[in-house]
C-alpha cells in the first residue's frame, strides 16, 4: 500500500496536511518493515520483529480510521509504485505535502516515507538496468526530506522519459 492524496495538498487544511504526513509517514514504516528480510542464520522472523510489525501495522491503521473519520478526501492507499511514472508523481504529491507542513511545529522528520521512496526507487532502477539513484545524507530537518523527495522526483521524471514504460 502507499499513499495516494485525491486532491493537491494545498488544498488541504494545515491540521489535516499535518494528519496526511503523520499517516502517510506511519504508513510508510509499516510498509517497510513488511519488507522480507532474511536473517542471518536463515531462521524465520524472531517472535520481536513479528511484534513490531503488528504494532506497526496497528498504529497505521487505527490513524487512517481516524484521520478517514474526520478528513474529506480520504486517505486512499495506492497499490503500487513500480515504475518512474507512478513514482515520480508520488514523490511530488509527498514533496508538496511536506512543503505544506514545515512550518507546523508539529511536523516531523519523515524517515519512513523517505526509506520507502528510496526503496522503490531501487526496485524500478534494478527492474529498467539502471543506475540507482544515490541516497544522500540527510539532516533531520523537514527541509532536506523535501529536497530529498524533489530530487528523487526529478530523478524518476527523467528516467520516465528517456525510457517510457507501461
């Protein structure tokens, strides 16, 4: 699941764009911890892990009942974000959510969204042989995760065009 806004953000309320980045940013961990991941010794997922994805997982959705119940439009996941095209328009609706909330001092850094949108990113430049987008060091301030996402967007829109896909 990702996220998917059905109107611009900037058409959204500064309490509700605070909500969207705080759901979209949960969503996002949830998403990534979900990742298979083999562990070293081959062995399963440990007792622990399997926990904090179920709490991961709890906490996104009792969000998204929340945010759902109060907030028009709904917050509707995306299925998926497997090419430049469909990533790319994702990082500027996610950049442009940013930009609405970094002034609000309850905004926070979006590790998990940025993990995601890096972690797609690899998946669409292995699946086109492409060099992968290099991820740079980020400062913990709201204003790099929207450099950040900008640059990633940028990245997909030209890698969409050099070479179109389905």
């Amino acid at each position: 699941m990702t996220a998917t806004l059905e109107a611009p953000a900037s058409n959204l309320s500064n309490a509700q764009a605070t909500d969207l980045s705080l759901l979209v940013d949960l969503e996002a961990r949830w998403e990534n911890l979900r990742i298979y991941q083999p562990t070293t010794s081959g062995m399963p997922t440990t007792l622990k892990e399997l926990h904090q994805k179920q709490k991961a997982y709890e906490a996104f959705f009792a969000k998204l009942v929340a945010y759902n119940k109060e907030y028009r439009p709904a917050h509707v996941p995306e299925l998926l974000l497997n090419n430049a095209s469909r990533l790319g328009l994702w990082c500027w609706k996610m950049r442009d959510l940013q930009l609405q909330v970094q002034h609000d001092s309850p905004a926070h850094f979006p590790v998990h969204l940025l993990e995601k949108a890096y972690r797609w990113a690899d998946r669409v430049a292995d699946r086109m042989k492409t060099g992968r987008v290099v991820r740079p060091t980020l400062s913990s301030n709201i204003r790099s995760a929207i450099q950040a996402l900008e640059e990633l967007a940028r990245w997909c829109d030209n890698l969409a065009r050099v070479t179109p896909e389905s």
